[in-house]
C-alpha cells in the first residue's frame, strides 16, 4: 500500500505547485473540483470524492476511468471533511493537503477545522504556498530556520500549560486564551523548537522560507 495519501482541493492552487509536492509514490484523492487542477498535468486520482458539483467537463472526460465516490449535494460535511474520512478508513499514517486555502473565506476556515478530526498518530498538515498547516500534538519538537515565522491559535477554547522553547517568544505553562491574537507571528530563534501543552487543541501555521 502507498505511504501517503494526497488530498488536491479546489482552492488555490497552481500546476507548478503540484509538481513539487506530489511523488510518484502518493496516492492521489481529488476533492470535486480538485480534479480540474490535475486536468493538465500528468497526475491521474486514484478516488475521486465529493458531491462532484464543481467538477469540469473535462476533468470526468479524462477521469472517467478512475473511482468515483459521490454524495449528495445536501449532507452535513464539505467534502474534504469526506476525503479526509476516507484517507483514515484506509490507515494512511501521512495526509497531505494541497489547495485548502482559496478565496471563500468560510470554505477555507472549515478546511483548517477539518484537521481537528484526524487523530494524534497521523501526520496530516494543509500546505499552501510556503505555510504548513497542522494541529500540533501535546508534544511536537518541530524544525525550521531561524527567522521563520509561526503562529499558534487556539480551537475550540483555550491552550492551558502552553510551553514553547526555542522561539523568541519562548512561554511556560501559559494559558493561551480562544478568540485572541496573541499566539500569532513568533519566531524561530532555533532550528530545532519544541512545543508542549496540557489541554486544548492547538493550530500551527509556520511560515517557510522559500530559497
């Protein structure tokens, strides 16, 4: 079975992009209209999930040889939420999600918040353009280069015993509060950073540097 699962979205996202990102190796889960995206490349989705409302006409003539898992247009999850249910059903340990991030502001919100439903133990992170996207676990030593910007946000209520070492703004069991922007734009002060807390849950967005 193939390592990791590759989940393409309809958001922003450029053919370049994908070229750099997907492996040969990748198993490839086009979201809807995440399959237009791969229209002119060489990539072929392995699956192809979602209420298929945003999907081209010519992206079903290319594909239509591939799986096709659809649901109704009326249900209760957008469809990375269903891409990201199947990658767990079939036990991939590492989740890639590209062109989560487009400009509805809402469908791009409920993307992050579709990270909150993979459990601790698999690797699953949003990337867009230099920014990785992740929920952190309670323990994480985490590399970057030093300069390189990260913010912490809490979800769904407080971070408590928030500790954060390596970082310019460097915290011991604090309380990080819901609704409030004080978590944003740290800094890498070391390559190798480590990140810990009690309870809550915890989204990261770490900003790479591009070379």
């Amino acid at each position: 079975m193939k390592k990791r699962a590759v989940i393409i979205c309809n958001g922003t996202l450029d053919t370049k992009y994908l070229y750099s990102n997907i492996r040969s190796s990748d198993f490839l889960v086009a979201v809807d209209g995440g399959s237009n995206k791969l229209v002119k490349t060489k990539f072929v989705p392995n699956v192809i999930i979602g209420d298929m409302d945003s999907i081209s006409k010519n992206a079903l003539r290319k594909f239509r040889d591939c799986e096709f898992i659809k649901f109704p247009k009326e249900k209760a999850e957008v469809d990375l939420e269903l891409a990201i249910r199947y990658c767990l059903e079939k036990k991939f340990k590492e989740i890639l999600i590209l062109g989560a991030v487009g400009s509805r502001a809402d469908m791009t919100f409920a993307n992050m918040l579709s990270l909150s439903q993979i459990p601790t133990g698999t690797d699953a992170k949003i990337v867009h353009e230099n920014q990785d996207i992740f929920i952190s676990p309670k323990k994480l030593i985490l590399e970057g280069v030093p300069g390189e910007r990260i913010s912490f946000i809490p979800l769904n209520g407080d971070v408590s015993g928030l500790g954060l070492k390596g970082f310019k703004y460097e915290l011991e069991d604090y309380t990080l509060k819901f609704g409030l922007g004080v978590g944003v734009s740290n800094e890498f002060k070391k390559k190798k950073t480590s990140i810990t807390f009690k309870d809550g849950v915890l989204l990261c967005v770490h900003f790479r540097k591009w070379f």
